[in-house]
C-alpha cells in the first residue's frame, strides 16, 4: 500500500505545478514530477488528477492545460520547458 504521506506530497506538488505553469498533457506533468523525485505511473498520475478534481480545458489561443478548481489553467510556455 501507498505510503500516505508521500501521497500527500505527490498530491500538493501536482497542485503547486498547476498553479504555476503551463501543463498541457499528463506525459509533461509525469516528466515535472519526475524530476522532482516522484516516479508515477499514468495511472497513479490520472488518479491523482481526479482526486484533485484537475481537468484539462482547452485555452482561447489554442491548445490546452489543465487546472484545479480555483486556479485556472495557465498560458504560455509548456510545462516540459521548465525542467
């Protein structure tokens, strides 16, 4: 079983990465976190997004991003950039 404390970690760095930057697709969001020291699978990454209630909303200039509720999905550069 998961460690929970971990969980929770994962959990408020997926928010603080949505706050913060541009996430277009859950591969760039895997890369983020992995870098960050936090090796998901997909599948844990898409549990954890619905958990967050995160969703992936398309963006008036094109493409898309996701966002949590209470904080919009941000534009600009794509998450992967800032590795």
């Amino acid at each position: 079983m998961p460690d929970l404390d971990e969980t929770r970690t994962r959990r408020a760095l997926i928010v603080e990465l949505v706050r913060t930057r541009h996430i277009a697709t859950q591969s760039d969001l895997r890369d983020l976190l992995r870098a960050r020291g936090h090796d998901v699978t997909q599948a844990t990454l898409s549990r954890d997004l619905a958990k967050l209630q995160a969703r992936r909303v398309s963006l008036p200039s094109g493409g898309t991003a996701y966002e949590i509720d209470g904080f919009a999905a941000r534009t600009g550069e794509i998450g992967r950039a800032h590795v």
